[in-house]
C-alpha cells in the first residue's frame, strides 16, 4: 500500500501560530479556530480550547492562563500543543479516536530538523497512523491554484500569524525561499506599542488585532472588493478612524481614545518594510528565467497578512511588480496541505 489506504482517514493541518486548520478528505476544512489554549495554573488541565480559549486572553482570573502554544510558527509548549491538536482531531473526525488518520501537516520554511520532529512527535501522539510534513509555501502554492508541477517561476508569499513564507516554486520544489520570524502578531504588537507611547494607554493584544482589521492599512489607497464597471474605480482613498478603549498609564482609568489609519499605518510601516526587504532579497537570489516569469505572472499573497488593506499596493510599488490575492487566502495553506493528502 502506499502512504494512505482505504483503512485510515486523510487529514491536512494548516497549525499556525494565530489559528489553526484542519482539512478533512472528501469534507473540505472541517475545523478553523484560534491556536490557543487555557489551561488551570495549578493542575495544568486544560479547560478551553481555540475559540473558548480565546476569548479569555487578557480576561482570565490568576487560577487560569490562555496561552498560545506556538510562537513564530514552531511549538513553543509541547504538552499543551499536543493537547490542542488532539482536540482539534477528535473535532474533525466527530470524536471518532477508532479511525486512525494519516496526517498532513504544514511547517514553516525555516524550521531545523529538531522542529520538525517535534512536530512529528506531538501528531504521533495526538494518535496519527502517519505523518509527513510539507512546507508552508509550497502548500499555500498549491491552495491557491498555481501550477507548481510545471517549468514556470511562481511566487508565492504566506503571512500567517508567526511567519512570513516568501518562495520561488518551479517543477514542483522550492527554489529560492526565505522565513521570517515576523508576521501578523508583529503588527498587532507594534500597534500596542504605539498606542502606549503615544497615547500612554495601555491595551492588550485582542484589542490591537481588532485595530489591524479594521483601519489597519500599507497604502493610503487599496483595491475595493467589490466590482465597478470602470476599473479606476477600484483605487480609492481609504481615510478611516475607530475609538477604542483601554487603560490609562498615569491614572490608571479607563480611557477612549480615537485613532485613525495614517497612524496605524505609521505604527506598522517598519515590520511592513521587513517583509518587503525579505520579499527583494528572494527575489536578488531568483535565476532569470524565472525572474522573467514573475515578472509576467505576479506575485501571489495569501494567509492571513494578505488581508492587511493596501499591502498589495505597497508591494507593488516597492518592487515594480504585479501582485494579487489568492482566492481564499486564509484557507490556502490548509486547501494546500488537503489537496496534497489526497494526491499521496
């Protein structure tokens, strides 16, 4: 028999450090909640996890600690991360532990072989039959729908929570591939940061990432998601403002505050030039013949990241090339790594 047979059941996981997905054959993406679990302080039994678990960040009493087990994109806790894919399994397969499941997980480029098999060891013990373990990129690639298999320079980059995957695939590999250790969590740290020094009002992370989303922006203008008839419609100005509330560092009181997208744009520019630094230097490092398909096809974003308004734009201009969004970009590496399980 080959790698999977008829006895077992096919799983793809997309284990990020913000969320995780899990892809079940002949099903789609069964499972899709945040990488987080709450724990009891003094017991370690786990009590919630993914989106109970969320909602109780920077919310829980001293007995109780929601923590996320992966940190840029690697297992940070062991025992907890073994116990969230567990969960996260018995979700997908309807609690049934009888069907053992060959499993398809995703890690990123960068990772040391030490990684590797620790994310080996905790699907072995979440009860897979199985395990291989594919490259972020290259199954983001494959769930966006690019042809990987053929002679032809792809480029694909996935901005998850913890990493940011930037490669060139051709003849079904990587050819030139870089992995930051910044990503999405950045951002909302770096809107935190600024928050607090400018405002000196302290707020947490879930409030940060909610600014992200909202008025989080690369480029003043960004391309709408609707459809217009005439194609300059699509490039509009994107001034916006949300209050917010958190806790004022002289008094102590809570505070509301408004803040607008050209400061949210301010506070995250540095970690959006890092990533299109990293973006230049794969692409210094690309033979030219594929160099010279990119330059034809594009560059394609998914994950997460993707989504940050304008960010396509700002690549553009930075590197004079043509980018686009993946069709479902915070599905892609799961679709990815489901579509591969399948073919195995």
């Amino acid at each position: 028999m080959g790698f999977f047979d008829i006895f077992t059941q096919k799983i793809g996981i997309d284990l990020g450090t913000s969320n995780t997905l899990v892809y079940v054959s002949n099903k789609g993406i069964i499972v899709n909640e945040p990488s987080v679990v709450a724990i009891k302080v003094n017991t370690n039994e786990v009590c919630a996890v993914g989106t109970n678990a969320k909602a109780m960040l920077d919310r829980t009493p001293k007995s109780i600690n929601a923590i996320r087990p992966l940190q840029n994109g690697v297992i940070a806790d062991f025992e907890i991360t073994r116990a969230m894919i567990k969960y996260f399994i018995d979700k997908a397969l309807n609690k049934k532990r009888f069907i053992k499941s060959n499993i398809v997980i995703c890690v990123p480029v960068g990772v040391t072989s030490i990684e590797r098999r620790a994310v080996e060891e905790v699907a072995y013990d979440a009860g897979a039959k199985k395990v291989k373990l594919v490259e972020e990129p290259m199954a983001a690639a494959i769930g966006a729908g690019l042809d990987v298999d053929q002679p032809i320079g792809n480029m694909i980059i996935d901005i998850g929570g913890g990493t940011t995957e930037i490669a060139v695939i051709s003849l079904g590999g990587i050819v030139v591939s870089d992995s930051l250790r910044i990503a999405g969590d950045d951002l909302d740290v770096n809107i935190k940061e600024y928050i607090k020094l400018k405002y000196k009002m302290e707020i947490g992370l879930v409030t940060a990432e909610k600014i992200k989303m909202n008025i989080g922006n690369a480029s003043k203008k960004f391309y709408s998601m609707n459809h217009f008839e005439n194609e300059e419609e699509k490039v509009k100005e994107y001034p916006m403002e949300m209050n917010i509330r958190g806790r004022d560092i002289v008094s102590g009181l809570p505070l509301n505050i408004t803040v607008t997208s050209d400061e949210i744009r301010e506070a995250i520019l540095e970690t959006v030039n890092n990533i299109v630094n990293a973006i230049k230097r794969v692409l210094e490092k690309t033979p030219p013949e594929l160099s010279s398909d990119i330059y034809s096809n594009g560059i394609c974003l998914s994950g997460g990241g993707a989504l940050l308004k304008g960010l396509d734009i700002y690549i553009e201009k930075e590197t004079g090339l043509k980018v686009f969004l993946a069709e479902n970009p915070l599905d892609s590496v799961a679709l990815g790594a489901g579509k591969i399980c399948e073919s195995l």
